[in-house]
C-alpha cells in the first residue's frame, strides 16, 4: 500500500503519469492528496517526491512541451522556483483536481467582487431558431422523437434544435498567456439559479482557475461546481434578461443563471479554461429562447422515454443545499 500523500494526508487520486527530466522519461504515480502531491514509483509504490500545496505555486499546461497532454507544476524551493515537467492523456482531469486546491498554493489567489473592468461585447444577440409552434411541430416528428418503422428507437435522441445548438458552438479564444507561475484572481458575482419549479433562487458565481463554482450567499458554502472540462459549451437566452446557460456534464444538461455581469463570467470562463487547462469553452452563436430550455433542461435525456417513470421509491436526498434530507421520490425510466 503506498504511503501517505504528505506526513499527515490520504491519497485521494492517483494518476499514472509520465516525468520529463535531464535523466530522461520515465512513469511515475502521481497522487493528488488532502494536504499535497506526491509521486510514487510504480514498480514498488515507494515515495518518490512529496510537496505540500504549501510549496506549489501554480499547476499549468505546457503550451511549449514537445509532447501532448503536457503539464508543469510550479513549486517554491527555498527562495527559487522549481519547474516539475509531467504529461498524461487524463491532464484534463488532473489539472482539474490540483486547482481544487488552489487556495491553498503559495501564491494566494486575490478575490474581488463583480470589478471586471474589460467588458466583452456581448453573447452573439440575435437568434434563429424557430417560433414554438414549429417547435413542437418539429419535436414530434419521428424524425425527433426516435421512432422507426420497425418500432421505437430507445438510444438517446436529440431534437434538431438542440443538434444545431451544440454543431454551432464557436469557441471564443482568449490571449494566448504563457506557462509560468501567475497570480491567481478570483471573481465573484452576485447571481440567481433559475430552480426546477420555475422560481429563482439568489446564489454567488465564482469563477475559479477550473471550474464555476455555485456558493451559497450566506455561508459561501460551495454548492455546486461546473468544472470547465465538463462545460459542453455556454449559450445566450434572449428573453431571459441577463442570463447564461451553461450545457453541461456531456450529455448538455442545461442550467439557467441570471447574473447581471453576464458577458464578463463568460468571458473570465473562458479565459480561465484556456490559461489553467489549455481547452476551449465554446460559446454558441445564437440564442434559445425560455421555453426552449424549459423544454430541453435534461439535454440529451429529455425526451419522454427517459421521463416516463417505470418503477418510484421514496427515498431522503443528502445535500450540502439543505441542513436536514429532503423528501424525494427515486424515480427509475425504461
């Protein structure tokens, strides 16, 4: 069993990676722990460097590496800066969960509150998607509803609007920054979550080096976090004033936030993704309306076969949302 990620931490995840150093390449097992990383050798999973995150200054993509799915971490070293070198096809992943720790670096992240001073234009504004009656024309066709001749399609359909949203995603590409140690900023905007039932609910949007955080307005307990490597893309909803959708998870389940800043947490997204894991957010070119994402809320699992309930089960749902469980029904689809 391998040892402890630092005196007194638990590994947490452990990724096999590759090291690049003058001695050359080899594996190692890079293990992202609850107070630092470290590496371990594969053969016989002894330690074989450790750092606290007191000592990382920044985890970044290597936009100048010869090799693909290239990284580094920063790490202060007395008084010099140490550059780590490490490549892994799971990058994405492990950038992610090293920046979950981000407060923690050496190089303390600055937080300010809805002072983004660039503006960028604006989501691209007009839309061309069809009035609701053609929508719901267009939704039942078999075409979108899965249906063939021989009987009923039960793989995952979308409807044609929703292709077109997703095959019209364009990525919006920030200044190209270099990988070097940098300070962090951290941005927080006073927003609210449009809920299930229709109503809004007040929460704060932080935008983090990976991912958007939902926080809770009174305790800024994090609630939710939409990691930048999950974000299929972020949409405009043009009669929803000052909202972004994000479609998310891989299947673009959409979530629904008005925040008056708008066009600045797109555009910090964005950049953040791109400088912090080196992958681009894809902003969509046109806008949906309400109803659309009402009606498209589950993305790729709203369609009835994946609604209609085969089988319930009361059940308490555990949540950081609530102080107590809440009351659910588990509801199981064909």
């Amino acid at each position: 069993m391998m040892a402890n990620a630092t005196e007194n931490g638990i590994d947490l995840e452990c990724f096999l990676v590759t090291k690049h150093s003058w001695k050359g390449k080899y594996k190692r097992i890079l293990s992202i722990g609850s107070t630092g990383v470290a590496t371990y050798n594969p053969d016989k999973f002894d330690v074989t460097n450790r750092w606290p995150y007191g000592e990382v200054i920044s985890v970044l993509p290597n936009r100048s590496g010869n090799t693909a799915y290239e990284f580094v971490l920063n790490l202060r070293k007395d008084k010099k800066i140490d550059t780590i070198k490490l490549s892994s096809e799971n990058r994405n992943e492990i950038l992610t969960s090293l920046l979950k720790y981000h407060k923690e670096f050496a190089e303390k992240p600055k937080q300010t509150l809805d002072d983004v001073e660039s503006p960028v234009e604006s989501f691209y504004s007009s839309s061309s998607f069809p009035s609701s009656a053609s929508l719901h024309s267009t939704i039942n066709t078999p075409a979108a509803t899965g249906e063939q001749a021989g009987g009923s399609d039960k793989r995952v359909e979308w409807t044609w609007w929703l292709k077109a949203i997703v095959a019209s995603f364009l990525p919006l590409t920030p200044p190209v920054l270099p990988c070097l140690p940098c300070c962090t900023v951290l941005k927080k905007y006073n927003a609210y979550k449009h809920h299930w039932s229709g109503t809004t609910l007040p929460t704060v949007l932080e935008v983090t080096p990976g991912s958007l955080d939902q926080l809770d307005p009174t305790t800024s307990t994090v609630l939710a976090s939409y990691n930048y490597k999950d974000i299929d893309g972020v949409i405009g909803i043009q009669d929803y004033p000052n909202g972004i959708v994000l479609a998310y998870g891989g299947h673009s389940r959409l979530h629904l936030f008005r925040v008056e800043n708008n066009h600045e947490i797109v555009q910090m997204i964005v950049q953040n993704a791109q400088q912090y894991l080196g992958i681009d957010i894809k902003v969509l070119k046109k806008q949906i309306s309400l109803e659309q994402f009402e009606q498209q809320r589950f993305g790729a699992y709203s369609g009835d076969q994946h609604q209609t309930s085969m089988s319930e089960f009361t059940v308490q749902k555990i949540t950081r949302r609530h102080s107590e469980p809440m009351r659910r029904i588990l509801c199981l689809t064909d």
